[in-house]
C-alpha cells in the first residue's frame, strides 16, 4: 500500500508526540466490537497506535473495515469508501 505524502507526516508527526510522552485517543470506528486479539494485531499492523488509549465505536451500516481516527488525522480502510471511490471514478471515466 502506498501512502500519500500528508499520511506520511501526520505519522511521523504522531510518532514524534509519542516519543515525547503524549497520550493520544485513537478511535478506531468498525461495523462490530473488535475482540482483542483484533485489536492487538491492529496495533502490531499500524505501531503508531501502541500505548496509547484506543476507544472502539461500532457503525453497524459500515460494511466491513475500519477507520482509524487520532485527533483529526483519518486513516480510512472501509468498504464503504472503497465502493464510493470506484463509483466516482467509474462516473468520471464513463
């Protein structure tokens, strides 16, 4: 997966806060409750995350993925956002 140049600094930007003891909450927003062996392997995958307090917030309409949010940086992996995405560029190139 290829980030985009914004993602990247507001990564490095969130590293750095950590690295200097700030505490972050990060939601992480699903169409159902992570269990934590989910939310563990979601900590490994994005390492960002570790240490700091993660509050799950269940989207029953989603339909599979997951969005990650700290503050108002967003990192968005939803189908939802997918389907939009291909539907807006099937509609341009059409």
């Amino acid at each position: 997966m290829k980030l985009n140049t914004q993602l990247k600094k507001e990564l490095k930007e969130l590293a750095i806060a950590r690295l200097k003891g700030e505490k972050h909450v990060i939601h992480v927003i699903s169409p159902y409750v992570l269990t934590p062996s989910e939310l563990v392997h979601l900590e490994n995958t994005y390492q960002f995350m570790a240490g700091h307090e993660i509050v799950q917030e269940v989207r029953s309409e989603m339909l599979a993925g997951i969005i990650i949010q700290v503050g108002s940086q967003v990192i968005d992996l939803s189908l939802d956002t997918q389907l939009h995405q291909l539907e807006k560029f099937v509609y341009e190139h059409s």
